[in-house]
C-alpha cells in the first residue's frame, strides 16, 4: 500500500494508544509485516511488542556508536545481525531513548571518589583546635567546657592536631635528654579525651600531626587506631574522625587543617575564603586572627589553638623570627554567628573565670 501522511499519522496516533502491530494491521486493515516496516521506516515508536530493543540489542549499538558507525550502517549491520528490518531512523530514535551517546564515556565504578568530606547540619558548635595532647593547656580546655556549659553548646568540632604525635616524627627530636613515648603521650592524652567527654558529639578532622603515624609508618597504622589504644570507650561511644582535612557546617562555613601555612595571620584563611565563598575557621597556622576577605563577604578566621606553648620543645630551644603563637577557639551558632575566644576575651561578660 501507499503510505500517505494520513496513513503515516494514523498510524503514529494508533502506536502511541499502545495498540500491538497485529491490533494496527486489523484497524488499517493492512498486514502485520506491512505495519511493522512503516513504523521502522517512518521512526514511529510505541510500547507494542515488536518496537522494544533488548539488552542484547542496546549493548550492540552502544558498541557500534563507540565504533563510530553512522546510523544507517548500524541498521544495515544490526538488520543482519538480528535478522529484522530496522531502518536508520529506528536506529537514531534508539540512540535517544536509550541516551546512547556517541562521547559518552562508561562510568569506572572501581575508581575512587574523594567526595566524601564531612557536611553538618547548621548547629551550634565549639571549635577548639591545634591541642597537641599531650602538651594542651589545661586552662584552655577548661574555659572552652565553661563557654560551652555557659551557651549550652553540645557538640564540638575539632579541626586537627588534637594529638601531637611527637613520639613518631621524622626529624631529630632537639629534646634529646626527654625523648618522647607512646606511653607518655596516650597518658597524657586520656585527661583530654574525658575532658573531651563532656560534650555529645565529638567531629575530628585530621590534622598534619595525626597524619605523623600514618606517613611514618607507610599508612600501615592510622591515628585512629592510637586513639583507640588510648580511649578506646570515649572513642567510639563520641567521636566521628574524617581523614580529609575540612568539614563544612551548612552553606556558610568550611571549617580546615590546611596544608597551607603563611606567618602572615589569618592569609591562609582568607584566601580559602575567597577560594571557597565561605567563612572559614582555619587550624594549623597557630595564630590567632579574623580578617574579610576582598568581597567584604567572608571572614577568614586563624583559631588559634588549644596547646601549651611551655610544653613544646622545638619552639622553645629553637629561636626563630616565626611569629609567636596565640591561644584561642571559637563557637559558631546554629544561625551562623561567631563567638570570637582568646587572650583578651572578656572572659567575665560570659561568666567565666
Ligand atoms: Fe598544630
Ligand atoms: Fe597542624
């Protein structure tokens, strides 16, 4: 028969009521075969049982498409290979329903995808970092528990180097007459960990000092496993430890222990500010500082830190023109505000000794 267009529109129309072939030939009073042709030829598709394409067909025309064939030469090879009529058209309308793309290139399902840093809710959050257990300042630990207590803060954020590591460095240890241990260090730490008890939630970002271990022992034995030996309890029933070395708190805030160091205070974390279009409370640098970035939108924030500057060694039977450091933390609120602690904090206006 001729295939008008209002024969090829019936057609279509009758396809897309999800009428069969053999339904269609009955209502056109045409044969089987002759409506099948008409719909491969004019690219008419349907749920009828003759137009879907099986896996086996779909996995060959993706491998033709990657081949680079043309439409027309994968219907002459698939009409062959399948032994059906299946026009050029039929071939393109495949491609799209199937989203058989020429540049697409197959997902590696093995390969591994560094996606997973930790995203919290906007909350309200302690942020102590840089504590260097064992040689924190026990006065600093104690005012952060007595804000916390004051503003009723249960979760606490801490943005590496909680531990120091300092038994397991590669370079010479200048105390040569007081070589630190495991055992000194995991002693001196467990005061921290109960400390750390107080509050419900414990997120701990991984600095460079607890990455000491893992570099020394060519990631054989990782920070968690000594923070096991040294709280095993308070570890697990507390903690939540990243190895990536951020966390972002809702859309306002990256919170880091960047690789990134400038003795310039608060460079490092207003340039990540402006690299990042957030806040950002920055580990690390030791310095304590808050700064706008360029845009006068972001606040590049240095945290100070939670350590007892007479506790460590190199800084003390070394002198170097490195800028001193600052003691300091910060709360940020579930409304994004920041609450700003350091030497001079008034420390009386939020009741605290
Ligand atoms: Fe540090
Ligand atoms: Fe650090």
């Amino acid at each position: 028969m001729k295939w008008t267009d209002d024969k090829v529109n019936e057609l279509e129309r009758l396809t897309e009521k999800g009428f069969t072939a053999k339904q269609i030939a009955s209502i056109m009073e045409i044969s089987v075969k002759s409506a099948e042709e008409a719909r491969h030829r004019y690219g008419i598709l349907g749920n009828g049982d003759w137009v879907k394409w099986g896996d086996d067909k779909v996995n060959r025309l993706q491998e033709l498409v990657y081949k680079g064939f043309s439409n027309e030469a994968i219907s002459k090879i698939l009409s062959k290979e399948f032994d059906e009529s299946i026009e050029g058209k039929s071939v393109e309308n495949a491609r799209q329903r199937h989203g058989v793309l020429k540049h697409c290139l197959e997902k590696d399902s093995e390969i591994k995808l560094y996606d997973k840093a930790i995203h919290l809710r906007p909350d309200n959050y302690m942020v102590c970092c840089d504590h260097h257990s064992p040689y924190h300042s026990e006065r600093w630990i104690n005012r952060s528990l007595q804000i916390a207590d004051v503003m009723g803060i249960e979760k606490c954020i801490i943005p590496g180097d909680l531990i120091d590591n300092d038994f397991i460095k590669f370079y010479p240890n200048p105390r040569v007459e007081d070589n630190s241990t495991f055992d000194r260090e995991a002693k001196g730490t467990r005061p921290v960990f109960e400390a750390l008890d107080y509050f419900k939630e414990v997120i701990l970002i991984k600095g460079n000092h607890e990455d000491r271990v893992n570099r020394a022992t060519d990631g054989k034995i990782q920070a968690r496993h000594l923070f096991e030996i040294i709280g095993r309890e308070i570890w697990e029933r507390k903690f939540r430890y990243s190895v990536y070395d951020k966390l972002f708190v809702g859309d306002k805030w990256i919170i880091v222990h960047p690789r990134s160091y400038s003795q310039i205070s608060a460079s490092v974390a207003v340039r990540l500010a402006e690299k990042f279009h957030r806040h950002v409370l920055n580990a690390h640098g030791h310095f304590f500082a808050m700064r706008y970035d360029r845009s006068g939108q972001y606040m590049g924030v240095d945290l100070g830190g939670m350590y007892d500057m007479r506790k460590v060694g190199y800084v003390n039977l070394k002198t170097t023109t490195h800028p001193l450091w600052n003691n300091g933390f910060a709360v940020i609120t579930a409304d994004n505000k920041v609450h700003l602690f350091h030497e001079n904090t008034d420390w009386k206006y939020y009741g605290v000794d």
